[in-house]
C-alpha cells in the first residue's frame, strides 16, 4: 500500500470516527440542554433507550451508518437555532448570552459549523474580546485554524494592525498583533451577537489589512432586520428582537 493510500484510509477513519462522535455528543448535548427524556429520543430515533443510554455513557458507539440517521434525526428535530431560542433570554435592552459558556452549547456549535461549511478551507479564526473567545476558539478548533483575538489595546514590542468603530456612540479600537495574521491568510470571523454589524466590519478591515482574505463569517445571534452587506458570506444561526 502506498503512502497515499495509507494517508487515504486513515483520513476516512478519521472522518467516520468524528461522525460517531458527533452524533452520541449532539444526543448527550441535547438531552442535557433540553431534558430530553430516553424515551422521547427512542422513538424519535427508532433505538432502544438501553442502547441510547450506552451511547450517552460512553459504553459504546453508533456504526457509521446508524451515526449518520442519528445526527441527521437530532438536526431535524433540535437544530441549533431552536435550541438556542429554547434557551436565550431576551430584554428590552440586554440579551443574556450565558447560555453560550455552556460546553453542551460548544459542542453543537462546532458540530453545525462543520456541516454548514464542509469544504471551508480556513488558516485564521478571528474575533473580538471578550465574549466572541469561547465561541471562536471551538471554531478555531473545528476548522483546525489559528486563533487570532482583537483586543481594545496594543501589544507592546510588536506592530500592529487597528482600526477604530463607534459602538454605543464612542469610539473603540481594536488591535491585532501584525505576528499573528499575514498577507493570504484565509480567515474566518466569528462573534456572539450583532446588533449592528459595527463589529463584523471591523474585524473584516483589520484581516484585509493584513492582506488576509476573509472567506466567511458565523454569528451565532444577530438583531432582527439586521442587514449585513458584506463581501463575503455570513451565517447568522439566529435572528432575535433585540
């Protein structure tokens, strides 16, 4: 067997490994998010709950094949989106994001991302500090990127690359070290919520900056009517009022 073709077999293991793992975490994320009782997903997934329970302990694994009904059944019936409008609580002037520190959260978002961009081929994760990191950072790990956080203040002893956006009516700057992200980077923007796409904008100058290519973005809730006219492609999982 060639080095090629051992490299082949190993990456469909790999791959057909990850499907496994996917759909027993989407049963455990949901169940747990939701309180999903065993015997609602057995009917919905046509499995026994001895064989659902098993699943969610770790005694055992789906075949590929049931792996894939699996997680094609718990999208149709739990996808993110109403799982997330399931679990956001809205105010007239605050949205309560807690929910997106929950590791449950993660491992559906980092699940929907790799099925909503199968092919993305990604160099660099960006996104704003503080409350865009956690989300980021399992994108970053999902696409096998680089993480790159814009921080409101310098690096000391480096060059870096800022650019300044009126949020709540003053100004803030953010900065990204010139180390961190070069000239044909692919980078992919990622942030928790929009209420005015100030933020996204931001982010998308300072990667074209330094000569990345922005190839995508995903925001996880975005403020409804929101019009987001960008050059590139943006996933927004959730519109809501605020």
């Amino acid at each position: 067997m060639s080095a090629r073709e051992v490299t082949r077999n190993f990456a469909r293991r790999m791959e057909s490994l990850r499907l496994r793992l996917d759909a027993v975490n989407y049963l455990k994320s949901v169940k747990r998010l939701l309180n999903v009782t065993y015997r609602d997903l057995s009917v919905l997934l046509s499995l026994p709950e001895s064989v659902l329970s098993r699943y969610v302990t770790g005694d055992m694994l789906p075949s590929p094949d049931t792996a894939g009904r699996m997680l094609a059944a718990l999208e149709r019936a739990y996808p993110l989106s109403s799982i997330i409008k399931t679990l956001v609580r809205t105010y007239e002037t605050y949205v309560d994001m807690s929910f997106a520190n929950l590791p449950e959260l993660w491992e559906l978002y980092g699940i929907y991302l790799s099925r909503r961009f199968p092919e993305l081929e990604v160099d660099v994760v960006l996104t704003a500090a503080v409350d865009g990191v956690p989300l980021a950072v399992v994108a970053a790990s999902r696409l096998s990127a680089r993480l790159v956080v814009a921080k409101q203040y310098r690096e000391p002893g480096v060059a870096n690359y800022e650019y300044t956006l009126l949020r709540e009516g003053r100004p803030v700057t953010l900065y990204i070290p010139a180390t961190q992200i070069g000239r044909g980077d692919r980078a992919f923007v990622v942030d928790d919520i929009a209420r005015t796409g100030r933020t996204l904008e931001a982010l998308a100058n300072l990667a074209q900056a330094a000569g990345a290519r922005v190839v995508g973005a995903s925001v996880l809730m975005a403020r409804e009517g929101l019009a987001l006219r960008l050059s590139f492609p943006v996933d927004v999982v959730l519109r809501v009022p605020v």
